[in-house]
C-alpha cells in the first residue's frame, strides 16, 4: 500500500491538496478543500497528472472562501460525494449538493475506497472548522492548517503522523511591524486566527519526540507576513536533520510526496 498527496496551492489565495491512496489496482483519491476556481483547479489537477474525474470525494474544512471555492460546482459537475461538517454546511447556506453530501463530525472515523480518514475540531474563526488525518492503514499524513493555537486535542490526534501539512502562516515580528491594520493583526495572531512560525515549530518538535514524525510540508504562508526563509529556518531550529522539510508554494503548492 502506499499513501502520497500534492498540494496544488496553499494560502489566501486558494487551498487545495490531493492524497492519493493505492492498493493493488484500487486507487483513491481525496481532494481537500477547493479553495480555487474551477478552471484553475482543473489545469493544476493536470498538472498533477490528474483530471477532475479522477477524484473520488471532496473534503472541506470550513466555509472561508479560500477553502471552499468552488466545491459545490466541481462536486456537481463530477458527481463527487462531498464531506465537511453540519457547522460548515450552515455557514455556506446549506445549498442543494443533489444527494451528495456526508456530514462528518470531530472522531468520527470515514472510510473512503483504500484510505480512511479522521476529522477532528480545531480553534479557527469558523463555525465548525475540522482538520484532518489520512492513513492507507500503514502510515498516517496529518493536514493541518487554519488554527490560531494548537489544543491538546490538536496534539493528540496528530500523534500517530509520520507526515505532517503544516500551517506556518507567520513570523511573529513581520506580523506585529507589516501593513496589516490593529484588528486584522488582531485576528490573524490570535488564538482563533492562524499558526505563527514558531507554534508550528514547537508543535513539529513535540511529534517528533513522540517517535514518528519523519517529514513537514510547511504551508498557508502569509505572502505579506512570512517568506518561505524563515518558515523553514523555524522548521529546522526545532526539527534538526531529524525529519525532512519542504516548504508548500502559495501559487504552486507542492511535488507528489509520499507520506
């Protein structure tokens, strides 16, 4: 069995990342979140290798324009069973999905063709934000993105991941000093806006100790309050040699990387 993704993009700009799961000739494909238009979608899904058809359901973790773009059109258009919570379903008006809507909840476990997956709540301003786990029974891949601190239940689910998508979204002091005004500086460095550098450091050094953390993707860079030098000098002040670490492109996302 062998579990891999790609991030097609990642920050204000749009979110999406693929996690493929293959075993034997089964192959599956989940996206997650749909934060870019459907055009663009579909031309960095070829890019990938991938067309539109080939997903097998779409996950969104919360309502925020950036993730959800357009996975109502996309779901649709496909045919594509769609999962996010019933919080998240209200915040987007609770549109017509035709039947292909899952309503999914933090713990409870979802399988979908060769992989499962695992929900669970973070603190984010959104009405019922979930992140998410995703193993092919062998490894484990955490995504992680769009919380403004890391909970004890955050640490807990994550503690089983050999590979973690990791929000870095920004360096503390450009933040404080850069053009943002007082209530969005406010809201992005608060404890339900977004992960600066060094939280998600401290938090890839703790699942590092716990023995099974071998690779970070930092991603959901602030393009006005984080360069890609300075997530990944966080990463390796806290990580070392010990795990590798790649750095998500707002615009381009990531390689296929195997979790």
């Amino acid at each position: 069995m062998t579990l891999r993704f790609k991030n097609l993009g990642s920050g204000s700009s749009g979110n999406a990342t693929v996690v493929q799961a293959r075993e034997g000739a089964q192959v599956t494909h989940l996206l997650i979140d749909c934060g870019l238009g459907i055009r663009e979608l579909c031309k960095r899904l070829g890019q990938a290798g991938m067309l539109a058809e080939h997903i097998d359901a779409i996950f969104i973790t919360h309502e925020h324009a950036d993730h959800i773009g357009c996975a109502r059109s996309l779901a649709l258009r496909e045919r594509i069973p769609i999962y996010m919570s019933h919080g998240t379903y209200m915040a987007i008006g609770e549109p017509d999905l035709e039947g292909l809507l899952n309503i999914v909840a933090d713990g409870h476990d979802i399988a979908i063709g060769a992989m499962h997956v695992r929900p669970f709540t973070v603190p984010h301003d959104a009405r019922e934000p979930l992140q998410l786990t995703c193993t092919d029974g062998d490894v484990r891949l955490g995504l992680l993105t769009d919380l403004g601190h890391v909970s004890a239940h955050v640490q807990q689910e994550l503690a089983a991941c050999a590979t973690l998508l990791l929000e870095c979204n920004h360096d503390e002091a450009m933040l404080r000093d850069g053009p943002y005004p007082p209530f969005l500086k406010r809201r992005v460095g608060g404890g339900w806006g977004h992960l600066a550098n060094t939280a998600a450091a401290s938090l890839a050094q703790s699942l590092l100790a716990a023995g099974r953390l071998r690779q970070v993707v930092a991603a959901h860079l602030s393009e006005q309050n984080n360069t890609p030098e300075l997530a990944h000098t966080a990463l390796v002040q806290a990580l070392g040699t010990a795990a590798e670490i790649h750095i998500a492109d707002g615009a381009s996302g990531s390689g296929w990387l195997t979790a």
